[in-house]
C-alpha cells in the first residue's frame, strides 16, 4: 500500500471529524501509520471542519496535506476551497445532496453520492458521513469492506444500537 493522504471537508455536524476517525481507527485496527488532524472554527454546528487524514504502511512523517489524493467534500464551501489541490488522478466525492456544481477538472475521478438522502434511505439522516465513508471505500479500495463494518462495530460497541442502521448506512454507500 503506498501512502494515502485524504482531505474531508463540511460544516461543523456533518460529521466530517468523525468520517476521518473511522478511516483512523480502521487503519490502526489494520496496524498501519496513521494520521488524523483536525481543523474547525469556533462554532460547534454550522461552522466550517475538516480534518486530514494519511495513512501508510511505514512512519507518517507529518500529518499536513498540501497535495490530497482524495477529498471528501460535504458541502459547497468545502468543494470550492479544496477541489484545486487534489492531485492529477486523485478522487473527490462530492455530497451532491448539497452540492449542485460539477467538478470540471478532468484529471481527477469525480464521484456524486446523494449523501443526505440515501443516509433518510438507510434509516437515520445523521449517517450521510457513513454513506459517503462507504463510497470512498469502494472507489479508494484503502480496506476491505469487512474491516469497515468490524471498524463500525468497534467505534460504536458502547452504543450497540446504532450498529445497524450505520452499517446499513455504510453498505449503501459502498453499494453505488
């Protein structure tokens, strides 16, 4: 595995923080280098978040992305002000819930994922960051959907009954 350096950019309450603590957490259950760096301003919803995450099989040098080979963006905002740095043959996935424009670079792999709306599918709206965890996993390949589903598990083992419907969550977006 060479080294994955990942951007996830929303609003405060999108769960950005959180989507890029399960790619964490998933790495180091998988005992590769990781790591997980976040960023927010100083409202707790609504304001802007992102958090940077590198994962590696050797020692990650500094958490600081200039160039990402992904960005997860989940709103327009967070699209506008990343989507130039992503490396020639990188991914964006764009939350076309909220974000209407297309991605004009051609020299990278644009995925739309209707995240809001298949996360009320999946049965809880508050798992949109989970639909889209489950398309980056399917389009990256970083890990095996089974280490994202025993990830969910783990992450959530003190509140067993959300496992589910965020599993659930998680196999839709794996599933487009």
């Amino acid at each position: 595995m060479s080294m994955e350096k990942i951007i996830i950019a929303g609003f405060g309450g999108q769960g950005v923080l959180s989507l890029g603590q399960f790619i964490a957490y998933a790495a180091l259950y998988e005992n590769k280098a990781v790591t997980w760096l976040p960023s927010y301003g100083p409202e707790m919803r609504g304001g802007t978040a992102n958090c940077s995450v590198v994962v590696d099989d050797t020692e990650v040098a500094s958490p600081i992305i200039a160039v990402p080979d992904t960005l997860i963006a989940m709103n327009k905002p967070s699209l506008d002000k990343f989507k130039n740095k992503v490396r020639p043959g990188g991914l964006i996935i764009v939350n076309s819930s909220l974000i209407s424009d297309k991605v004009e670079r051609t020299d990278v792999t644009t995925i739309y994922v209707p995240a809001n709306e298949l996360a009320h599918e999946a049965g809880n709206d508050k798992t949109a960051n989970i639909v889209v965890l489950g398309a980056y996993m399917k389009y990256s390949n970083l890990f095996p959907r089974e280490v994202m589903l025993s990830t969910i598990e783990k992450v959530f083992h003190a509140k067993p009954k959300v496992i589910p419907v965020n599993q659930k969550a998680f196999d839709i977006g794996y599933g487009l």
